[in-house]
C-alpha cells in the first residue's frame, strides 16, 4: 500500500537534515503524464471531427485554383504573342507597301521629268513628301494599333490575376472560422 513517491529534489539548509520532495501525481499520472493523454484526446477530437481532411480537401481546392490561373494565364499570353505576331506581319506589309509605294513615285517622278523638266523637281518633291507622310502614318497607325493591343491584353491579363489573387481577406476569415470551430 505504501508507495515510495518519485524524488524530485532534495532541499538542503545547513543545519538543518536535507528534506526530500515528492513529485505530485494525480490518479497515478504525473504531469508529463497527463500532457500526453491531453494529447491523444485532442488528437482523436481531431480526427473524430475529421480536421485533416477539411485541410486536405481545402489545399486540393487551392492546388486545383491555382492549377486553373497557371492554365489561364499560359492561354493569355499564347493569344499575345498570337497578336504580336500579327501586328509584325502588319508592320512588315506596311513596310513592303511603302517600299512599293517609293518606287512607283520614283517611276512616276522619272515620267514627269521627262515630260517637263520645269514642273518635275516641285512635283518630284510634292510626291516624295507625301509617300513619307503616307509611309510615316501607316507605321504609326500600325504601331498604335500593335501597343493597344498589346496594352489591352496585358491590362485585361494583370487585371484579372490581381483579382484572383488578392483575395487574401477571405481566405483570413476562412481561418479565423477554421480554428474558431476547432475551439468549440
């Protein structure tokens, strides 16, 4: 019946014969004791309220959205370069244009300074300014047109990853409601 306690510390006061202290138990557990069966029972809550597969299932669902924002953004940037492809297909036509254009106001330049020597020379410049002015417009027209496209799509794109990922608000309410749950 007697049982010898566990020595914890021995206190010795001069003068005085050293005094042994106990360790404390409670229903034959010490502390360690009762740390670890507080444990288990918070880990068998755990897995009674089936905790690890909430977890599990809400970082598939994140994997999964993510997954879905890589895909749309490869997509994304597939159909830009798509387009500015296009657009330096456009602005290579555009040059081929102008380098045609060139050429047939040299031709016709030639004609009239055959015709008359007098009138060539103001209307070989007339025509040279106006196949530059008309060459100049062209590569800005395609060159407005190749940067607000360009412009849009990457706008249309950063707009809607911002969207997806700046969420960081619900997600804090989603733990805060995750560990409140825990604690009931």
């Amino acid at each position: 019946m007697a049982e010898k306690a566990h020595v914890i510390a021995t206190t010795e006061v001069p003068g005085h014969a050293p005094t042994e202290h106990a360790e404390a138990t409670a229903l034959g557990f010490n502390a360690g004791g009762w740390v670890a069966i507080a444990m288990l029972v918070v880990f068998a809550v755990l897995i009674w309220k089936k905790v690890p597969g909430a977890i599990a299932k809400a970082l598939d669902d994140k994997i999964a959205a993510i997954c879905a924002q890589l895909d749309e953004a490869n997509s994304l940037r597939a159909e830009a370069e798509a387009l500015r492809a296009e657009y330096e297909a456009k602005a290579k036509t555009a040059d081929q244009e102008a380098s045609a254009m060139i050429e047939r106001a040299n031709h016709e330049a030639e004609a009239i300074v055959a015709k008359a020597k007098l009138d060539a020379k103001a209307l070989v410049e007339r025509r040279t300014k106006l196949a530059e002015d008309k060459i100049a417009a062209a590569e800005r027209t395609a060159i407005n047109e190749l940067r607000a496209a360009a412009a849009k799509a990457a706008t249309a794109a950063a707009a809607r990853l911002i969207a997806e990922r700046n969420n960081a608000g619900s997600d804090k309410v989603l733990v805060d409601q995750a560990i409140a749950s825990l604690n009931k």
